[in-house]
C-alpha cells in the first residue's frame, strides 16, 4: 500500500505517518514535510522516486504528473483502468493526507506583497485532494489532522467503511472550496463593486443547545474571511456558564456590537436584539446604572455588554438582576469571582470589534442571499445642519450625536429618547414611526421633558415632532430629506425644538 503525506499543518503528522507505516504503509512525501518525517527516523521517499522527475520550478511543480494521478485516479473496479497502470509502470495510491499552504494567514499580515500572496496559493494539493475524493471507494483521503487518530483505529481494526470514507471525500471537496474562497476574496479585494458570483466560506466554532426553538438544531458558525480579524462574539471566550442558544448569539452580537460601537465607556442591555438600556459614562459602574435605569423590567433576563474592563462595583450592582450573559473585554479578579456567584449567567470575553468598510452584511431570504456593506459610516464627523430657528446647546449637542449612535443598533421605524447620554426610551419596529414615538416617550414617562429625540429615518409628516414636543424634548435629530421637511421644521420651531439633519439614515431591518 502506498500513501503521499504533504502537509501545511504538521501538527500529528509525525505520528500518523509512524501509524501507516507499522501498518504496512510505503510512505512518500515532498519537501518540508519530508523532511519532518525523515528527521524523526521513518523511512521515507520523496514524490519523485514515484514521478521519475525531479521538483521543479522553486517546488511549484511536484506531484503533477500521471504516475501520480493515474494511480490516485484509477478505479479498482474496473480491468481496463488496472490494466493500463500495468502497462505504464503505475502503481496504485491508497491514502492521501495532504493540507494546504497557509494562504488566509500569509494575505492576514500586514504589507503582505501579492508576489507573497501568489506563492501561497496551492496547486498541486488540491489537485491531488480533487483526485483522491473522486475516487474515495478506493483512495482514502486526509485534510484535517483532527481524523489522524480515528482513521489509524479503524485501518488497525480492518479497513474504513464507504461511509466513512465518503464522509472523508466531502470533508475534502469542502476545504478545498473554501480554499477557493480566500484566494477569490483576495483577488477580488481592489475591485470596486460586489461580484457577479460569489462563495461564503463558514467553520463550524460549536454546535449550539438549540435553534430560536428547542425543537430546531442549530450550531455556530465562523466566516473565513480575508479582512477582518478574529474579533467580536464569533471569536469571544466563554469564561463561565452553561453552553449558548441560537438566541443567545443573537442577543450576544446585537450587545456587543453596540456597546463596542462607543468611543466613550459604555454599557449596553439587549432585550431581543434591541437595546433596551443604553448609557455612557466615564466610570463603567455609573454607566450600567444608568443603562438599567432606562428599563429596568426589561432588563431582566436580558444580555449586558460593556466596552471596558468589568469592575467589582459594576458586579455588586449587577447582582440583583437575571442576565442570560454578561460581555465584556475583561474582568477585574475580584469582579469575576463575584459573578460566578451567578451558575445560569454566562460570562464572556471579547475583543472589540473593528469592522472594515468593506466588511459585507448577509441577510438570508428564502432561496437566495442579500448582500451588502456594512453600515460602517463614521457618525462623529458627520456635519450636522441645523435647520431650526434655535441651535442646539452643546450639553444637547452630546445627547443628540449619543443617541444619533444608538439608533442604528435598533430596528427601524426607530425612535430613541435620551438625556445625559442615556437612554431613556426607545421604539422599534412599528409600520407607523408615530407609535415608535409614542412608545418612545410613554417608557421615557416625566425623563422625557428636556431630553434628546432621534429618528432612523426622516418624518414624512410633522405629526412625530408634534408629538415630541408634547413629551417636553428640546432637541431632534435625523436624516432629513422629507418633501414634507419643511412642515417638520416649522412645527420644531413652533415649539421651540432644535432640530439638525445628518442627511444619512440609519435603517435596521
């Protein structure tokens, strides 16, 4: 039996080619990882005692040659094919373990040249990966280090099942096609425009308690992706706490996403993906108090994320409270040890996010995919036009670029009412943005009077201004862009409401 072992990642490798050979296995191999396995005294050949042709072009050209396919190729079942390996001198390839060069972490480093980038990108491994998979029944082939062992125990026990090779055979054709997918991302990086067709590349990260339902599997996926580095919830660390739901994921991102959204110290509380209290202060416990401030029954059961390192105060104030999960950059000993009074609350450690403008958001309909940028635009240099007879003050002018930000975390028709850089209260999701007022400024209540109102989206009558005003809110602000501004503006001044346009909005569907 006769096995090509060809491996970026070495990890094992050693010892699984140990394995094949106490099992009868004639081992060949290229380049570095020949040169592990002949250090660690096994025997073995070089790819080209079976070509009868040297490496050539800086290796770029090794394993592409019939006598390698044709006996990777060959089907066992059928004369004419063995009878041709006979009379070409061939000899038949059992088991190929072959992973990919590092393309994905060489094109990650900074400056990284496209010369660089072109040398990582595979040719003879996946050709070879290709062949092997097509003919699974007969070739078994290796792409992940992880199934070393167990196939070393089933070839110990007699031979590998067709299922078990089949599974083998899909695991192959995928890590090649998401191979594929990194070098696409990248060649496509500095071309303007989204591409006719395009692949997603995802890694399992872990199965999941259940979907939204507990009668829905589910499990967490990674995206493979060329610009953005390994931050956020996908990448978080679970420090605490039983496993996570589909739900919880949900809750977790739209938390995070949020508070790391903030320059300044901040502290989010999610309630089905929405912020249902939201506060920045400069000391992280005053922060949360003001966050819980803004809902208080909402806040339980709720997700609590927080852009700066957790403190005890901040834990000693949370304790009265049911959260499903706290999300944070870090925590201070004592602060951890306090929290872990909680068993149900899972505590988490993430990265903040930095999300690139070519970051791209996907949104599944049924049957297809939608596609675009993420909503990534710089807010606090926005030029804001005032529009009013009255400016807003600077303490207002806080308020309104606060809750400016904080609007495009809830979902549309948005309304959020905020004071101090709090938020007082919000509406979300309504066909009619009048009720998202008047849910706005029913849960803000007597706050309402002198704070802050923003809209995701302009006002298509004055009737939400009209209604602002009777909740005592002394400044507004958002898109614009209305035929219908100018009688939003007159019923602002009417009432002596400063209002500015950021001439963008902020939907979230």
């Amino acid at each position: 039996m006769r096995a090509i072992i060809s491996v970026s990642d070495k990890n094992g490798v050693t010892e699984f080619a140990k394995g094949l050979t106490e099992l009868g296995f004639e081992i060949f191999s290229t380049g570095g990882t020949k040169r592990t396995l002949a250090e660690s005294g096994l025997p073995i050949r070089g790819v080209s005692d079976i070509t009868g042709f040297p490496e050539i072009l800086d290796g770029r050209v090794k394993t592409l040659h019939p006598m390698v396919h044709g006996g990777l190729l060959a089907r066992r079942d059928k004369p004419a094919h063995m009878e041709e390996l006979t009379n070409n001198n061939i000899t038949p390839i059992d088991l190929v373990a072959v992973n990919l060069y590092p393309f994905v972490q060489t094109v990650s480093k900074d400056n990284v040249t496209l010369s660089d980038a072109l040398e990582n990108i595979d040719i003879g491994g996946p050709t070879m990966i290709r062949a092997a998979a097509k003919n699974f029944p007969a070739v078994i082939v290796v792409v992940d280090p992880a199934d070393y062992e167990r196939i070393l125990n089933m070839l110990k026990e007699g031979e590998l099942s067709l299922v078990d090779r089949q599974r083998l055979a899909q695991k192959a054709f995928q890590h090649v096609a998401v191979y594929d997918t990194a070098i696409s991302q990248y060649l496509h990086k500095d071309i303007p425009g989204l591409p006719d067709v395009m692949t997603i590349a995802l890694n399992k990260r872990y199965d999941l308690r259940y979907g939204e339902n507990p009668h829905q599997q589910a499990a967490f996926y990674a995206e493979q992706s060329i610009i953005k580095s390994d931050t956020g919830i996908t990448w978080a660390k679970q420090l605490w706490g039983k496993e996570l739901s589909f739900n919880n994921i949900l809750d977790a991102e739209a938390a995070w996403a949020t508070a790391s959204d903030f320059s300044d110290p901040t502290v989010s509380i999610i309630k089905h993906t929405n912020p249902c209290g939201l506060a920045s202060h400069e000391d992280v416990e005053e922060a949360y108090i003001r966050a819980f401030s803004g809902d208080p029954v909402s806040a339980y059961g709720g997700i609590v994320a927080c852009n700066r390192p957790v403190n005890l105060k901040m834990a000693l104030e949370m304790e009265p409270t049911f959260y499903e999960i706290i999300i944070a950059p870090g925590y201070d000993v004592d602060a951890l040890t306090e929290l872990q009074k909680k068993k149900n609350m899972r505590i988490m450690q993430a990265e903040i996010n930095t999300v690139s403008p070519d970051y791209l958001d996907y949104r599944r309909v049924r049957g297809g995919m939608l596609v675009q940028q993420a909503d990534t635009i710089n807010d606090y240099d926005l030029p804001l036009k005032i529009v009013t007879q009255r400016a807003p003050t600077s303490i207002e002018l806080d308020d309104l670029k606060f809750a400016w930000r904080a609007i495009k975390h809830i979902k549309s028709n948005a309304i959020v009412m905020a004071k101090d850089k709090t938020l007082l209260g919000m509406g979300c999701g309504q066909p009619n943005r009048v009720v998202s007022v008047y849910l706005s400024k029913t849960k803000a209540g007597e706050k309402s009077a002198g704070a802050v109102m923003a809209s995701d989206a302009f006002f298509p009558f004055p009737d939400s201004v009209i209604q602002a005003a009777d909740a005592g809110i002394s400044a507004i602000i958002q898109p614009g862009g209305s035929v219908r501004d100018e009688e939003s503006i007159k019923a602002a001044d009417e009432n002596g409401i400063a209002m500015v346009f950021t001439g963008i909005r902020h939907f979230l569907h």
